[in-house]
C-alpha cells in the first residue's frame, strides 16, 4: 500500500527527529595495525564526512578503494566490517553535532539573557 503525502512527511520529520538521540551501542574497537605485515582488508571510514570504503593496508600502506593492492601512505582507523565503520561514523558524528549544538544553545541563552537587561 503506498503513503500518501502526508504519510510520507509525517514518516520523514520522525526520522529526522528519531535521529536527534545517541546511539545505543559502544564505539566498536577498530583494527589496530602497529608495523608492516601482510595485507588485510576491512573498512575505513571518515567521522567527518560519513563516507565508508572497503580498503586494504598492509600496516604502513592502504588503499580506500581496493582489497588487493595499496596505493598510499597515510594514518587512518581501520574496522573489521561495514557495520563496525558505519557504527563509529554515526557515534563521531553524533559527539560533533552535540559540541555544536551546545556551542549555538550556549549563544541563544547570552542573547536571552541580553535581551532581558
């Protein structure tokens, strides 16, 4: 049965709303890669962007966008599995959003506050 219009904003503005509330599980722990040693796959995943890509690395090289071969150097966090990457990015994500809104709440109460003086 299809949503009519009105079904369909009410079911978008909750979604909206269903998503102002922290996530119910923990940080998944990440792989922890300390030295060279064979190539591994997994996910990686950026807090800032919300973007995850299967990758590889082999402790000092990685790839963002293929499993069988490095292409760059460079630090990053590393999960077992898309779940685990999508988790964390979603909790980042999450912590930078309250800091912000906190920041513009912080605001509105000195501009209540001078407009009460």
């Amino acid at each position: 049965m299809a949503m009519t219009k009105a079904d369909r904003a009410f079911v978008d503005a909750l979604r909206i709303e269903l998503a102002l509330r922290w996530p119910r599980y923990e940080m998944p722990p990440n792989l922890r890669i300390e030295k060279r040693g064979p190539l591994i796959t997994g996910w990686w995943a950026n807090g800032f962007t919300g973007h995850v890509s299967e990758g590889c690395t082999d402790g000092i090289n990685h790839s963002s966008h293929s499993t069988t071969k490095t292409s760059i150097q460079g630090a990053g966090r590393f999960w077992p599995t898309k779940l685990d990457a999508l988790k964390a990015v979603r909790i980042e994500m999450s912590h930078r959003f309250a800091r912000e809104l906190a920041a513009v709440d912080a605001r509105i109460a000195d501009a209540e506050a001078e407009a009460a003086t």
